[in-house]
C-alpha cells in the first residue's frame, strides 16, 4: 500500500516506508533506492549511531553484540533520533524511509505511534 502512494502521486503529507528486520538482509539497499527514486529522507540507525558516538561515517567498528555502540542503551538512543527526525520530516510534508533492525516489538510500536500521532500512512 505504500508504494501505491509513491508511484501514483497521491501523497499530499508525509509517509513513513518502515524497513525492518536482522542485518544484512538488504533492508539499506532498498532503503536508498526509494530515498532516491523518490525524494524521500533516508534515516539510517547506522549512520545515526555513529553520529551519536562522533564516529566517522566511514570508519568501521567492530563491537560484540549488545556492546559498546551496539548497546540497548545506544540502540535506545538511535530510535530516539530516528524517531524524532522522522516527526521532523513528516511535519515538512516528506516520505521519510526509517531504516533499522528494530529488533524488538517495542520499538516497532514506537513507528507505528508515529504514524498514528501524526496521521500518515505507513
């Protein structure tokens, strides 16, 4: 259904496009090519991870799971930043493409609030 709003033209406010799932499964490449083909924001939990710690973009690191900057506590922090900039982009009238692992359904209940909170299509 979301991409029924994408490719006729019928959005008229924001959209969330969810990707979720475990790592590597190509959830960032289709991520990027909607971002791209569409114009939307991309809100990536890996860059924002990064970010957060004021790591490099490009730099690699190598943690444990659940460790360092793949803690619950960072992880926690990241979907608050995703959170937060998708409201921003919503508000703006964009598509925004949330991409992360969500792994827990807690924090898939937070998208789905959003969408809800804010009205728009996911």
């Amino acid at each position: 259904m979301t991409l029924h709003y994408l490719t006729l033209g019928q959005m008229t406010r924001g959209l969330i496009v969810f990707f979720y799932g475990m790592t590597g499964t190509g959830k960032s490449t289709v991520a990027r090519f909607i971002a791209e083909r569409y114009g939307a924001e991309w809100i990536r939990s890996d860059e924002l991870r990064k970010q957060i710690q004021g790591i490099k973009r490009t730099e690699h690191h190598l943690e444990d799971f659940g460790k360092g900057i793949y803690s619950a506590e960072m992880t926690e922090m990241t979907y608050d930043k995703m959170i937060r900039l998708a409201r921003d982009a919503i508000s703006r009238g964009k598509v925004c493409c949330l991409d992360a692992s969500f792994g827990l359904a807690s924090q898939r209940a937070r998208v789905l609030k959003l969408a809800k909170d804010t009205g728009v299509p996911y």
